[in-house]
C-alpha cells in the first residue's frame, strides 16, 4: 500500500494487563476508536507504544494484529529506533515480513552521530527496504537534530518521503518547504504546536493525545485543512491543557491516565516505567477530568474535502 502521508497519525500506545501482558482486547478497542474517528494512519512502536520493553514476538503480534484490524483502509507503519545499524535493518526486515506498510525512522539511538554518521544510517537502512520511510525529527528528546543540509543529502533516497517535525521550532516547516517544495511531506510530530504548524503547510500530524481523543483530533485536522479555522480555533483552545501532556517526560503514563479515563485503554505501564501515584497523578488527573467535563460538542468533519 502506498503512503499518502497526510492527515493524522496515531503513536499507538501498548495496552497492558495488570499482570504485564498484552491486553489485545483493549488494543482492538482503542484502534477501532482510531478508525471510527477517521485517522489516516497508525503508527507502532514509538515511545508511546514503550517499544523498548516490547520483544520481538510481541511487536510482530502487534503489528500483525494492527493490519488485519486496519483491512487495507489506512497503512501501519513501525518506528524504528535502535543504536545500531545491524539491528536498525534487522528491524526494517521484520517490518516488511510483518506486513507494515511503511517505516518511522529515528537517529542512532544513545550515539550522538554527526552529519556523516546520521545521513549514512538513514540512507543504509532506507536502501535496504522498499517501504517508504518517515524521518523522525526530535533533538529536543533524541540529542541530533537532522539538518535541512541532511535532508537535502537524503534526497537521493525516493523512498525516504516524510519528515516527522518534531524539532519544536515553527519555522522549521517554512524552512523546509522554501528549500524542498513538495518533495517531503512534513507532519507535526509535537501536540502543542500541531495547529500552528498545519495552517504554515504540514501535511498532516503524528499526534499523541489522538490516543485518548481521536474524534477531537482529526475534527482540528480537517477543520484547519478545509480552511475552517474559527471552528478548529474553538477545538484546539479547549484541547490546549491535555495536548500539553504530550510534551512531557512522562507522556506514556499521562496519556495513559487519559485513555483509561476517556473509556479506551487503562493505566498499566510496563517497568521500569510505574504508574503514577500521589499528587502527581491527582494533578493530571485534574487535567484530564476538567477536559472531559467541558468536552466540546464537534461538527460534522469527515464528510469535508481535504
């Protein structure tokens, strides 16, 4: 299946059991809220999906599971994100066995590799596969900032055609587009900045809160893509103080906490990650209440032409 990469993402999180097994049931219950709502995409294995506690026997369970509850109306994609080549292409192979439809891309993980070293990784593994490939961009979190002069060497690679923009600065999407045009398609990949960047010409959003909210998040989506901007205004005001959980260290747990809230997936988190616990989880949970109480009413959204 190609890629259109447009529209919004979901960074699927793992469901758990409280005695930290899969909970597949829950999982198909959160992914059918994602189709209902009307997302583009679905993306596993990245930090919400606590991929490095996740086996490999697992991620194939769940990215298996994932395409056959997807039935061909939007692709799955996994996230990559290892420290070393070797096992970075091992991963790309199993995404392709597995079925995936395309590959999220991050830097060497724990190694602070320079423009030559980064631009070599990404092109090593995106010449090993002939799924496309979305660049994770997140030096705030991951330590390396991939460059507009890196982007402009990855060129080369067709099937590298998406950039997760995750850099936090705005004007990165300007930047971007003034140098390539089309030839990468950007989505936001930080919650709080998702409708500013949409209305400076990101294609789409690799969002987090989605988890807990999916119908809120595509309405901003194709509200804003439609040129409603009043309406997803309206929408986005209300989702400020929840999306703001994504853009914390604990973002797992408190996006976690608003899915079991939200009636769509529970708290259990897998070790060394803990569930929260005292004034921290009471302050959250403030958060996550006070936006479920004043929900706003949505309009008609998936019939509009985007």
């Amino acid at each position: 299946m190609p890629i259109n990469w447009k529209g919004v993402f979901p960074a699927i999180t793992t469901k758990f059991t409280a005695d930290d097994q899969l909970d597949m049931q829950l999982f198909e219950k959160n992914l059918q809220a994602q189709l209902d709502a009307g997302v583009n995409g679905l993306i596993l294995g990245g930090t919400l999906g606590e991929a490095s506690v996740l086996t490999t026997e697992e991620k194939e369970k769940l990215v298996k599971f994932t395409i056959e509850k997807a039935a061909g109306k939007v692709p799955v994609v996994l996230n990559i994100a290892e420290g070393s080549t070797r096992e970075a292409l091992q991963q790309a192979a199993y995404a392709k066995a597995w079925g995936a439809q395309g590959v999220m891309l991050l830097p060497p993980m724990r190694y602070k590799a320079d423009h030559r070293e980064t631009v070599t990784y990404f092109t090593t593994i995106a010449n090993s596969t002939d799924l496309p490939v979305m660049i994770y961009n997140n030096p705030v979190d991951y330590k390396i900032d991939v460059t507009p002069d890196m982007f402009e060497d990855l060129t080369a690679c067709a099937n590298i055609q998406a950039i997760k923009e995750s850099t936090r600065d705005v004007t990165n999407v300007t930047r971007l587009i003034n140098r390539f045009g089309d030839r990468y398609k950007i989505l936001c990949g930080v919650d709080t900045l998702a409708m500013e960047e949409m209305l400076l010409g990101a294609d789409g959003w690799v969002a987090g809160l989605v988890c807990a909210f999916p119908r809120e998040t595509v309405a901003i989506y194709r509200l804003v893509k439609a040129g409603h901007i009043a309406e997803a205004t309206k929408i986005y005001r209300w989702f400020m103080p929840l999306l703001e959980l994504d853009i914390h260290p604990k973002l797992v747990q408190y996006i976690k906490l608003a899915e079991a809230k939200a009636g769509i997936g529970s708290e259990y988190v897998r070790a060394p990650r803990l569930m929260l616990a005292g004034s921290e989880r009471e302050q959250v949970l403030q958060t996550i209440t006070a936006g479920l109480a004043s929900r706003p009413e949505l309009p008609e959204y998936l019939h509009l032409n985007v």
